[in-house]
C-alpha cells in the first residue's frame, strides 16, 4: 500500500504485525493502539500497550513479541466485537532506545485471524529523527472497517503520541513507598496528687426554743377562671432532607510508559527499588524461531516448539525444590514455595505463553529463584530459537530480558536469577546456555543445578 491509501477489511478479527529488520545498532520497538471516540480517547483505558496489554472489553490485545532476523510485535483486534462507540483504532509503534532512522524494513501488516491470509501490507520509509509513528489505523466506514496506511512520525516518543489523543502520561517508574515510621509516643508525665480537703470545725450547740403558735391561713379570694387558649395551628411536615450527594471520585493516575531492558552492559536491578513491594509478579516466557515458516508461532520446519519455563528454589529455612511441568511440581502461590506455574504451552502459539508467578507479600520467605527454559520437542538445541522474558511486577514497570544468539547444541537455558540481598530482591539477567554432560543428552538440567549449587538428587525425566 501506498501511504495514504485505504482498503475494506471483511474480517472479522485481524493479527496486526509491526516488524523491523533486527541488528547492530538498531533499537527496539513496541507496538500500541488507541481506541477513539471521535478524535480522543474517552479515558486511559482506551490505550493498549506493553503496560496495559488489554482493553477492557477484550477487543483489543498487545500479544507480545517475538525475535528472530525480522522482530515482530503483535496487536489482535476482534473488530465485530468492537464497542459501537468506538470510531477509530489508531496503530502505532514507539521506538526504545533511539529513532526511527536507525530503523531497516519497518512496517505494519494486517492478516485475517481466522485464516493468516494477508490482508494489507505497509511499508514506512523515509524516518529520520522520529521516535513514534502512527503507521495506520483501522476506521468503520458506513457499517463497515477499513483500513488506511498513516506513516504520521513524532518527534516525542509514545508520551507525546499518547498526550495527542487524549492520554494523561506518566513516564516514570512508581516510585517505592516510604518506610514506615512509627509515632514517637509523648513523654510520661506523672497525674497530680488529690487536694487534701480539711474539715471544718463543729458548730456549737444552740439553746432550746419553743415552736411558734399556729395561726390559720387566710383563704384568697375568688377569680374566674381564664378563657381557653385559641386552636393550634395545623402541624407542618419538616422540609425533606437534601438528596445525598456521592463522594468525588479520587482522579485515575496517569498511564505509565516506563519499562527496564535487562542486558549484557545493564544486566540486574531491585525489584524492591523498583517499586515492586508486593503482590504477584508473572513471569512471561514467549519464543519463535528463526527458521519458522508461516505464522512466526514457534514452528521449526513445520514442527512445533515445545520449551519449558521452569525455576529452581530456596527458601530461607534451607528448603530447596523446583517448579517444573517435567516434574508435575506446578507450586503454590499462598503456601511454600510461594511460585505457581500456570500452564504447559507446548506450541509458542499461546497468547500469554507460560508463566511463572511470584508471591513478592512473601518476599522475606525468599532465598534465591533461579529461572530457566529446557527444549522439550520440535527443535534439537537454542540455536535460532529467540525468547522474550518479561517480568510484570505489580504496580511497577514491566522488566524484558531477550534471549537468543545460541551457538552450539545446547538444549537447556538459565535465564534470570533472583536473589534476597539484605531484605531487596534482585533480579539477574544471566541468558546462559547450558549444554548437557558428556554422554548424558537429557542431562542439561542437572547440569544447571550443579553450575548453581542447587546441591539436590534432581532426575531428569522425558514424561509430561
């Protein structure tokens, strides 16, 4: 498509791509949509983006990443489920780290859902020194959805692209609450002693005298009675009480742009100096491959990618254990070990792919998680896999970890490592590929418990 040109869409959901070239020097990207009534949103909530993946009524999903030569962010959109309020959906692309003119091959397509069919393809040349992009936007149209290519660049990154439509923009990361800090109590101050009353002196005893003669009262003399009173004036109802006024709502706060990428140069940060102090933090495991074919679902020569996302943990009291579909062992989120595993995606193909969860109100419970990711079936080691990990900590921005660049037969790969250091926990960026022992091609995984000092009798198994 041309940029300005527009096309019918007669699907009834669509995949919406936003890829780029990967390389040297060249930043990351993420993709995002607002949802319009009119010319702006209604609220924030009609903003969809790595930090709010989902609109609120689940027509609109950020679906994740996916690396490999070309890097593709992905939006879904159920159109036919789309509020009728809604006009207009905006689609756009922020870059992280640097401009759009270190950018090669960046574009946007669209593709039915149901079938993978293509059905509009866009591609924005020409940037220099823009850091967002509206590259096109989905519109109805008598009934119908439509779908034209923009290429509009902003020199304000996704902040000033969000503000444009009506998005209140808060690009900083919360900040940790303060410690709390109890009252100094008042200093002790004794009660007063009581008053000693005195007791006054005993009067003297008067002398005897007798009783005055008793003389009769004269009666008065007699007065008419008084006329009665006029009749009360009839009751009047008390006025009716003021219609209850409810309470103004506090103001929503503004939408939080900020993430943190783990890397080699920047590879650990506190978790509790980031402000996450609590709730449940999902881990996010999604991969592709380099070599797929197709749908960049994870699929290898037409075969399916199964990766594993386990972890390995210690507590404080010294229990050790592991989180592992392999093992049967999916944890527990209110109970030791404090980490749930939620699903087994055998594909790649899922939506959320597979998460860990973490307890962080147990924190204190905490030694030290190591995270990592075995190959199961549909590919014989890492080499042009290409995984994201992110972390999603409550009421904190999202911390992403890629992992690729593979070069030799491994099957087994350490992600991250987390650790309690004097009452913090801090998340370690390792991205270390393992490979298994001599003789031993299943053996990756105890491999990793030895390299770690998980000093346990771990089996690898091949059931599921």
């Amino acid at each position: 498509m041309m940029k300005g040109a527009n096309l019918a869409v007669p699907a009834a959901a669509v995949r919406v791509e936003v890829g780029w070239q990967s390389g040297a020097g060249v930043p990351d990207a993420d993709a995002s949509a607002l949802l319009l009534a009119g010319a702006k949103v209604r609220s924030d909530d009609d903003f969809v983006f790595y930090n709010q993946a989902v609109h609120p009524s689940g027509t609109v999903r950020h679906e994740g990443k996916h690396q490999g030569p070309t890097v593709i962010d992905v939006l879904s959109v159920h159109l036919a489920q789309v509020e009728p309020q809604i006009e207009t959906i905006v689609l756009a692309a922020s870059a992280d780290g640097g401009t759009f003119g270190q950018f090669r091959g960046l574009y946007i397509r669209l593709l039915d859902a149901a079938t993978g069919a293509e059905i509009a393809r866009f591609d924005s040349t020409g940037a220099t020194t823009e850091t967002a992009f509206v590259l096109g936007e989905l519109y109805r149209r008598q009934g119908a959805w439509k779908f034209r290519a923009v290429g509009q660049g902003y020199d304000t990154g996704l902040a000033g692209l969000a503000t444009d439509f009506g998005i209140s923009v808060d690009d900083a990361p919360a900040a940790p609450p303060a410690p709390f800090t109890p009252p100094t109590p008042p200093p002790y101050v004794p009660p007063p002693q009581p008053h000693q009353a005195t007791t006054p002196p005993p009067a003297p005893p008067q002398p005897y005298a007798p009783p005055p003669q008793f003389v009769p009262p004269t009666p008065p003399p007699f007065v008419s009675p008084p006329p009665p009173p006029p009749p009360q004036q009839q009751f009047a109802p008390p006025p009716p009480p003021q219609q209850f006024a409810s309470p103004t709502p506090p103001p929503t706060p503004p939408v939080n742009l900020a993430k943190v990428s783990l890397t080699k140069e920047s590879p650990s940060v506190s978790l509790t100096k980031h402000g996450a102090t609590g709730g449940v933090m999902r881990v996010n495991l999604n991969w592709t491959s380099m070599a797929a074919t197709g749908r960049l679902f994870g699929k290898l020569r037409g075969k399916n990618i199964d990766l594993d996302l386990c972890c390995f943990f210690e507590l404080v009291n010294g229990a050790i254990g592991s989180v592992r579909a392999l093992d049967r062992r999916f944890g527990a989120l209110y109970e030791p070990p404090f980490i749930h595993l939620d699903q087994d995606d055998r594909t790649g193909a899922s939506v959320t792919g597979e998460n860990l969860s973490i307890n962080l109100d147990y924190t204190r419970f905490f030694r030290r998680i190591l995270v990592f990711a075995s190959i199961y079936d549909g590919a014989s080691d890492f080499r042009g896999v290409h995984a994201t990990v992110t972390l999603h900590p409550v009421n904190s921005a999202p911390i992403e970890m890629i992992l690729d660049g593979c070069t030799d037969n491994s099957r087994d790969a350490v992600l991250a490592v987390l650790e309690n250091v004097d009452g913090e926990l801090v998340v370690r960026r390792e991205g270390a590929f393992v490979r298994p022992p001599a003789g031993q091609p299943g053996g990756g995984v105890m491999e990793i418990a030895r390299l770690y000092g998980w000093d346990f009798g771990f089996q690898a198994g091949r059931g599921k």
